[in-house]
C-alpha cells in the first residue's frame, strides 16, 4: 500500500510572511500541531507549536512574528508511491512523527502521520515505529 492511500490530502497551509498569530490561531482552530509552510505553492519548512514556544515566545518575539522567521526549514517528505513500510521505516530514522508529500515539483500534496499507518497497517508496524520514534 502507498503513502498516497492514507494520507490527508490538501492539508492547510500557511505562508513564510503570515503572523505567528494567524498561524496559531489555525493549529487551535484545526486541533493541528503543526502547519506546513509553502512559497508558491512549494513545501519550505513546517511551524509547529514547539517553533512558536521555543523560537518565538521564548526569546521574546511577539504574535505578529512572521512565521518564516522561526519554521523549521526542509522538512521531511516522501513522494505520494511511497510504499507505507518505507515511510514508517523514515519516521523510525528521523524519530517524526509525520511525514509530508511532495510531488515531483516539491508541491505539498499531502500528510501522512503515525496515526494513518497505524488505521491501515498492522499493529505490530505501528507499535515499533511508535517505539523507535520515542526512543532518546
């Protein structure tokens, strides 16, 4: 089975000059805990609510703090044939929890996350992923 079988397609989104607030109010809106961040239509990082505390609360930025300023650049993606074995097998390595699909032109297509492969796969696949990604 491939990744382009579970994942939630067409995710919201934000753009690098939104306001932390505007984002933030998105994730509380949507229950997310992260929000990809995409210039034209291109995946370029991902904010997620621990960028907003550590790198923009914390040092002292306000809500208006462009998003840019603290996302995390390059995330992690896979392409939408990516088999799920694989993709758990990535979140294993990069101890994520999600994964963002990209098409041939880094366009964001998609996100598939533990959660997904947990629905569709065995719990044994799961479980270890869960086990490697929590591990220190």
């Amino acid at each position: 089975m491939q990744v382009s079988e579970i994942m939630t397609a067409d995710p919201d989104t934000c753009q690098p000059t939104d306001s932390l607030r505007s984002v933030a109010m998105k994730m509380a809106e949507g229950d997310y805990g992260s929000v990809p961040v995409v210039d034209d239509g291109r995946l370029i990082g991902v904010v997620t609510d621990r960028d907003i505390t550590i790198r923009a609360v914390a040092q002292g930025r306000g809500a208006d703090t462009e998003v840019g300023d603290v996302m995390t650049p390059d995330p992690i993606c896979v392409s939408p044939d990516t088999e799920i074995e694989d993709a758990a097998d990535i979140m294993q390595e990069e101890q994520i929890r999600r994964l963002f699909v990209t098409d041939d032109d880094d366009r964001l297509v998609g996100v598939v996350a533990l959660g997904d492969i947990a629905l569709e796969e065995d719990d044994d696949l799961s479980g270890e992923t869960l086990g490697e990604i929590s591990e220190d």
